[in-house]
C-alpha cells in the first residue's frame, strides 16, 4: 500500500482545480470510499461543503483490501466520520468474473448500508471515457449516467488530474492499490493501455465523452420533469 501524502498548505484555487457537481447532491449522504484519491476527495469535498456524510468501506478480502480498510478507519476516527464496513458474504458462482462477482456483492452492500438514503459514488469523467471505449469494442457502447436509482456519480464531469489537483491543494491524503497498474483485469488493460492511444487519435476524446454525459443528464431530467 502507497500513502499519497499532499501538499499541507493549500496553494490559490486554479481552473484545473475545480470540482463542478454533476448531480444535485442532499444534505445526508453516504459515500463509497475505498481510499483512493477519487472517493476521498468526493468525501473531503461534501464533508467540508457541510453536509452530513457517513463513509461506506467495502472490503473485497485482498490484502490491499485489508490494509485499506485500516487506513480508512484511522482517517475516519481522526475527522470524527462515521463508517460502516462491509466484505464478502459469498463464495464466486462457477463461470462469473472477479469483477462482476466483486460489483454484485459491493452494490449489496451498499444498497443496505445506506439505509435508504442516496450514494455517492467516486467516478469521474476518466472512468467515463474508459468505460465508454471498453463497451464500444464488445459491442454495445454505455455511457455511465449521473444517477442510476439512489446512485450518484457527482465527480462524473471532472477529469481525474483535476480531482488529484483538487485534493493537494486541500491537503487530503489518499492510497494507491498497486494492481490498478497491473493488467490483471479488462479494464486495467483499457485504462493502462488503449485509453492513451484514443487520445493520441483524438485529443479531445474528453470533450466528446462529456456531451454524452450531459446529454443523458439532460434527458433523465427531462423523463423526471414528465413523471412528476
């Protein structure tokens, strides 16, 4: 496990600073965290915003699962933030991938942790782009949506440098999980991989991903407007 620590002294907000909200975010909120930079920033940034937030730990039983779930504690008791963990509960079905086994039982978890309120969850615009890339080779390209139920993705418009840029500059610490930089998984492969040659392709691959997140925010809002 590799401890981020930033910079202590705040430096002047820049433009590549800025954390834009993609969502309305409530007043009481969870938040999922697993200690990297993107969900501690999302907890740092509504916490000193001055909502109520609860952090949510969901620890997939690896060893960097467990050295994170330490961390995330200690950081939780020194800011008096309150913190519910959770693990597998269950043995891998024959045939399902790590991955998918891993999502189903984190979205349990959760699902009934949060206790009937909304969850934030740490995705930026980075991991849109990945996804929107990883879906379009099998065929079937997604964009990840703003909110999906009592889900929200609020860091969903703001590039991953500008969310690390943001966190230094507040002084919030994060850890690294060394096999995001391994290529163990599909989607380490187009992160670490395809993602920086669809730049080189298209440099404005960022721009492009953003129109089509505000494009279904817009007509989710629009769908609301109607059921109202």
């Amino acid at each position: 496990m590799r401890v981020r620590f930033p910079l202590s002294a705040p430096y002047p907000q820049k433009r590549e600073n800025v954390i834009r909200l993609a969502v309305k975010v409530p007043t009481d909120i969870a938040v999922a965290v697993s200690g990297g930079c993107d969900s501690m920033s999302a907890l740092e940034f509504l916490r000193l915003g001055g909502r109520k937030v609860e952090a949510l730990y969901f620890d997939h039983g690896t060893p960097h699962g467990s050295d994170a779930r330490e961390w995330i504690k200690e950081y939780c008791e020194n800011r008096k933030i309150q913190l519910t963990v959770g693990s597998i509960s269950s043995s891998k079905p024959r045939g399902e991938s790590e991955e998918a086994w891993w999502r189903k039982e984190r979205y349990s978890f959760l699902e009934e942790a949060s206790q009937g309120r909304e969850v934030v969850l740490g995705h930026h615009l980075d991991d849109a782009i990945e996804n929107w890339i990883m879906t379009s080779i099998r065929g079937n390209p997604e964009v990840i949506p703003p909110r999906r139920g009592r889900f929200i993705r609020p860091l969903l418009l703001t590039r991953k440098e500008s969310i690390k840029s943001w966190a230094r500059s507040r002084g919030v610490p994060w850890i690294e999980d060394p096999s995001n930089a391994v290529d163990v998984h599909d989607r380490n492969f187009v992160r670490n991989s395809i993602v920086p040659q669809a730049f080189r392709l298209n440099p404005g691959l960022d721009k492009v991903v953003r129109k089509k997140i505000e494009l279904l925010r817009g007509l989710e809002a629009a769908d609301d407007g109607r059921k109202a």
